[in-house]
C-alpha cells in the first residue's frame, strides 16, 4: 500500500511531495517504510516532476544493490581509446610523416657535406697564413 506525503522545508520554502511505501523486511520480520521523492507542490499546488522523466519507480531490496559488473574500469577504456587514437593519426599521417623524416635526413646530409667543406676551407687557410708569416719571418 503505498500513499503520499508533503513535506515542507522552510530552508527552500518549498514543499515535496513524496511517495510512501511500506512494507515488512523478510529477514527480520519487522515493518520498514520506503519513501520517494516525487517532486515538489507550486504556488497552484499541483506536482511539479522532478527531472525530465521523474524518477525510477520503488522497487524490491534487492533492485537497489546494483551490480557493476560489465562496465569496464575506466582507466582501461582510458588507456585503449587513447592507443586507438595514436594508430588512427598514424595512419593518417603516415605519409606525411615518412616524407618529413626523408627531408630531415637529406638535410641533415647537405649539413654535414657543408660542415665537412667549411672544415676542409679553414685548414687551407690556416696553412696560407702560416706559410705567409714563415716567408715575413
């Protein structure tokens, strides 16, 4: 049997409406009461629902220890969308990428032809500077 209560709460001047039901505990024996929120009265006093669809109706002890099992942990689902997302922008930019890494090399080849150039350039210098100071001398 269930029936319906206001409750008024002068912190938010509002009254709630709830829904009672009452029923007896079969492990104990004893008579226990289940209590609902439905909504709250306006100033005309009908019910204003709570939420866009009101809330999930009473039901049994046991419906409300749900079981948690079959969602995954979140850290997991975490660590697998963001490998899934690594291969994914790999793969798109695949090309992309191999032919910045073929530049990169070439480049780092003209620097090191261009180094060893630079290197080659100084020693003969270096050895026309002596020989001029050795002829003055």
């Amino acid at each position: 049997m269930s029936y319906t209560v206001n409750c008024y709460n002068k912190n938010t001047n509002s009254t709630y409406v709830y829904r009672c039901e009452n029923y007896k505990d079969p492990d104990t024996g004893k008579w226990k009461s289940r209590r609902q929120c439905i909504g709250k009265l306006d100033e005309d006093g009908n019910v204003v629902k709570n939420g866009k669809r009101g809330r999930r109706p009473i039901s049994s002890e046991s419906d409300s220890n749900p079981s948690y099992q079959g969602i995954p942990n979140l850290k997991q689902l975490e660590s697998t969308l963001r490998s899934e997302l690594e291969k994914e922008i790999h793969n798109e930019y695949r090309d992309q990428i191999f032919k910045l890494q073929t530049q990169i090399t070439e480049l780092e080849r003209k620097l090191s032809r261009e180094k060893t150039a630079f290197n080659s350039i100084i020693r003969d210098m270096t050895h026309i500077i002596e020989t001029a100071q050795a002829a003055i001398s």
